[in-house]
C-alpha cells in the first residue's frame, strides 16, 4: 500500500501554487489504483474520481456500493491498500470484512466479522495479500500478523511475533521484501516514546531491531497519518532519514500521503457550518524546495541487524557458566569428604548382628536377640522390632545414600517358609565388612 504507507507526516503546510481539488465530503476515501495509473477518490456513494498525478486532470465514473456496508462505514472504518499488481482492497479497521474494488463496484468478499482486536495496526499487502500488524483491541495490545486467505476468505495467524513487543498505533512502511515499524519504547503509560525501529523480512519471516531513535516528538498517530502541531514531519525508514518541513499551526483536520514522486495533502475545512475537504497535489522538488527545513539520521543509536555480537555474547556466557557449574560439581563430587553422620546405637548393634554374625543374611526372629532383653510380651517385641529396622533404615539410607527401600529386601525362607529373611544391601555389606577389617 504504497499511497498510505509510504511515509507520514504531521500539521498544515504555507499556501503554494500547486494543483488544487475540492470535495464536498471533508474525509474522502483516497488511495491509488497503481493498474490505471490514477489517483482515486471516493466523495460520494455514487462516483469515483480518478486524476492523473502527470497532467492533474479528474474524470468521474459511476460506483456501487455492497449493500452489507453503507457510504459512510466505508469513509470511517475501512483502510484502502493497493499495491502494484494487485486488486484493490478495503479492511475493516479492526480487522474482520474485506471489501474488493471491481470494475465499477466495491462488493464484499470475505466470510469473516468484526474481529475489533486491531485498531491502530500496520495495514499492508503482502504480494496482494491483506495483512496487518499489531493493533489494539479487547482490552490488549497485539504484536502478531494476521493474514487474510484469498481461498478460504478468512483471517490467520501468520506470525506470531515471538519477540516483538505489542504496539498499536505507530508509524510503518513496506516495500517489496520489508515491513518497517516504529515501536513505542513505553517509558510511561501516559506518554509512550516511539524510538525503536524493527523491521519484518517477508522472505525469511524474521524480526530484526534495526536500532533507536532519540528522535521522539509527542504525536497523535492515525492508521496512515501523523499529526503534530506546528510543522511536518517525514519518516524515510529504508533510507533511515528524518524530514523536518516548515508550516504554520493549522488546527483543521489533515491526512498527508506519498505517491510515486508527489506529496498530497487532504485537508478539512469548514465554511459556514458545512464541512468540505480540498487536496492539494505536490511535486516532490518543488515541495522540498519550498519548505524542507532540515533532515537527519532517524537512528541515533545503531543496534547491530541482527543482533549476532549481543546474542553470540550472552550465548557464551551463559556456556562458560553452566560449564564451569558442571566442572564444579564433578571437583566436589569426586574430592569431597565422606559424610559425618552419627548413627543410633541400636543401629549400630543390628548392623554388627546383620553383617559378622549374619553374613549379610537374618531371619525377622534374629532381632528378637536385640529387642527382648526384658522378656516382653509378644505384641511388645514385634513393635520394638518395627521400630529397630525403622530406625535402621533411615540410618542406613542417609548414611550411604540410598532410598529407604532398598535398604534390605525379603524374601520367604525356602526351608520354612512362614519364615522371612532380610538380606542386606551389598553397598552396606561392603563398606561395613572393609571398615571393620
């Protein structure tokens, strides 16, 4: 959509002696139908006005409009977008209906609805296809791309903005293989600083901050405009300029648009209680040579395209110190002293039974030697019994560091089977048997 999004600028120009239009609607539909090669304007429901931008003359052509949308939704919440090589689109502002300009008709092609989730978004054609960026809408901001498929007549997710942050509102531009944006660095909900330009490569679908502007006027940004008070203001983002133009303060409503080698400005006025409109068409050298004040880089602070020297550093980094963590804990692992754990003394007393006595093997009944020593009822010993191996598996398990459960396994007697025996884990059998040698 190179008539919309080509560039952007804000407040009123000094009078000059160009060529002039007056329409009677004060908010016009405008955009270039790149296959004719004119200027069209849309003022009315009945007509469409096509002017040549080389020899400034107008010729009229009737229009029908789709019943499902009325004059004045498409003036107020439509976003015209054409591009060389393709039809002419126009989106519903929130994303949702497309409307396509044929022959002498604008007819409704889309089986979609108002998705009012993109106010504010970056409206564009990819290869004839319409898409947009980001947007405001459902009480958040979005930083993905939505596509609209020619086939199926519905919008998708085409990228998913990994990275990006959410913005609405902003300027941008496109042109055949790049979408530019300039993203608020919000340093204030009350007044969010535009300074970061990205930049989306339709080729390899990838976001790329391509640097920082210090350059950052209070705006008031509309879908293809920027309004500020007192002069204009020109974004060259492929170029990374900055146009400063002079003007005094104007306080009537505006829209400035670039197209091919021309600036056109539209401009609202009111006489008398009736409101009207009038476009006036520039030339780029004349208009430059007129008013251009000044210029400079648009970014200050170069950020490497891609990013590589910062990501690659922190790639490092983080390499070094996980590795060094690793290195750390195989040192300690292999070098560190044994662990100093005291042990109950009836533990202690079972493990002697259990490894010099038992060679690693003893029947439940072997402990009653260690828990009957008062000739206690049967009940009794059987719970001092379970209280001993407890105790001994937990001091088993943190001492040698093992799971309580494998302590000691059972099995039935093969001779009496009513009988268990508890063999010992051969870990404990071994330390136990060298620290006793």
């Amino acid at each position: 959509m190179k008539l919309a999004l080509g560039f952007f600028f804000v407040v009123s120009f000094h009078f000059c002696f160009t060529q002039t239009f007056r329409f009677k609607n004060p908010n016009p539909c405008i955009f270039y139908n790149y296959e004719n090669d004119k200027l069209c304007v849309i003022d009315d429901s009945t007509s469409i006005m096509m002017i040549s931008l080389d020899n400034k003359k107008m010729i009229r052509r009737p229009l029908h409009l789709d019943k499902q949308v009325t004059f004045n939704q498409l003036l107020t919440e439509y976003v015209p977008l054409s591009e060389k090589g393709s039809p002419i689109y126009f989106v519903d502002r929130g994303c949702g209906f497309v409307l396509q300009l044929r022959n002498d008709s604008i007819v409704r092609i889309d089986k979609s609805f108002h998705h009012q989730n993109q106010f504010g978004g970056a409206y564009f054609l990819n290869h004839g296809i319409p898409s947009i960026f980001g947007g405001y809408g459902l009480f958040s901001s979005k930083n993905f791309i939505t596509q609209f498929d020619i086939t199926s007549k519905e919008w998708s997710i085409a990228d998913e903005g990994v990275n990006m942050p959410p913005a609405s509102f902003f300027p941008y531009t496109k042109d055949d293989e790049n979408l530019y944006v300039f993203i608020p660095n919000v340093k204030s909900f009350s007044r969010p600083i535009n300074n970061n330009l990205w930049r989306f490569n339709f080729k390899n679908r990838k976001w790329t901050l391509e640097g920082q502007s210090d350059y950052s006027p209070s705006l008031y940004i509309s879908s293809n405009s920027l309004n500020y008070f007192s002069y204009i203001l020109e974004y060259d983002f492929k170029n990374n300029k900055i146009y400063r133009y002079s003007d005094g303060v104007n306080k009537s409503g505006f829209k400035f648009l670039k197209v091919k080698n021309k600036y056109l400005k539209l401009l609202s006025r009111e006489n008398f209680n009736t409101l009207s409109s009038t476009l006036t068409i520039y030339d780029e050298i004349d208009f430059r040579k007129q008013f251009l004040i000044g210029k400079s880089d648009l970014i200050i602070k170069s950020v490497p395209s891609q990013g590589l020297p910062y990501l690659s550093f922190t790639l490092i980094l983080l390499t070094f110190l996980v590795s060094s963590f690793l290195i750390y804990r195989i040192f300690i692992r292999k070098n560190k002293l044994p662990v100093s754990y005291v042990i109950a003394q009836s533990s202690s007393e079972l493990l002697d039974l259990w490894v010099f006595k038992r060679h690693g093997i003893l029947e439940l009944s072997d402990l009653n030697d260690l828990v009957n020593a008062e000739h206690l009822s049967i009940e009794t010993m059987k719970k001092r019994r379970e209280l001993l191996l407890k105790t001994f598996v937990t001091d088993m398990a943190r001492l040698h560091q093992l799971s309580e459960t494998s302590v000691y396994t059972e099995a039935p007697n093969p001779i009496d089977k009513r009988m268990k025996l508890l063999t010992l884990h051969a870990k404990i059998m071994e330390k136990a048997v060298k620290k006793g040698n």
